[in-house]
C-alpha cells in the first residue's frame, strides 16, 4: 500500500534577530538607567571624567540575564581607554542601577564599542562615490 498523503511538519523556529517586547523594554531601560548612572555619578577614574559617552543600544539576552551594552565616546576619541575603564567599574554600575530597575535579577553587563556610526559613514561615503561618477 501506498502512503498517498505527504505530511511534513513545519517547525517554526524562532529567530535570534527578533526580540521580545519585554526584551526591547528591559534593553531601553537599562539604556536610560546607564546613560544617567555615566552623567550623574563620579567614579574616581580620569578616562571617564573627560570623556562623553553615549549609550546608544542595549541588547538584552533572551532570558534577561545577559545584557550587551553599546557605547561611544563623544568624537569616537579614546575608545579602547574608555571601554576598558567602564568594564572595569560595570559591577559597580549593575549596583548603581539595580536599585532603579524592577528585575529578578540584574542582567550582567559588558560593553562593546558600538561600530554603526562608522558603518554608516562607510556606506555614505559609498554612495556620494557612486553619484560622483555618475
């Protein structure tokens, strides 16, 4: 006998690039909460002091233990000096922000130096090169 039906199940799978709202709310607090916690604070640490940082992006992990920390210091002057200074305070500022968050748990936090300004001027400087040529 003949098997005349083909069933194939389809499996969704979940996406890593996609987020959760909670995951997008917790991240964009968290951005709130370590911009304010950078401006307002005084942490003893002269890399910190003279520099301008902006916390452009919090990705948060799936289960809202892991939190990756986007930043750029302001000029894009000093980034190695100033990405080591805030992981070496980040227990700190996860201490600071934790009285200020409504969690279970504080994500632990690690910043990166966030590369999309650099990225985009890439692709800019691309396209005048393209209508230049034109």
């Amino acid at each position: 006998m003949e098997n005349k039906f083909n069933f194939k199940t389809k499996r969704i799978k979940k996406d890593n690039t996609t987020k959760s709202q909670r995951q997008l709310r917790v991240g964009e607090e968290l951005r709130h909460l370590i911009s304010n916690a950078l401006h307002r604070e005084t942490f003893y640490d002269a890399v910190l002091e003279s520099n301008n940082i902006t916390v452009t992006e919090v990705n948060v992990s799936p289960d809202l233990k892991n939190a990756k920390v986007f930043i750029m210091p302001l000029g894009g002057e000093n980034k190695i000096e100033v990405l080591e200074s805030l992981n070496r305070i980040k227990g700190y500022i996860q201490k600071l922000i934790s009285s200020e968050i409504q969690l279970r748990q504080i994500p632990r936090l690690s910043f990166v130096i966030d590369t999309t300004f650099e990225y985009a001027n890439k692709i800019d400087n691309i396209i005048k090169n393209i209508n230049k040529n034109d």
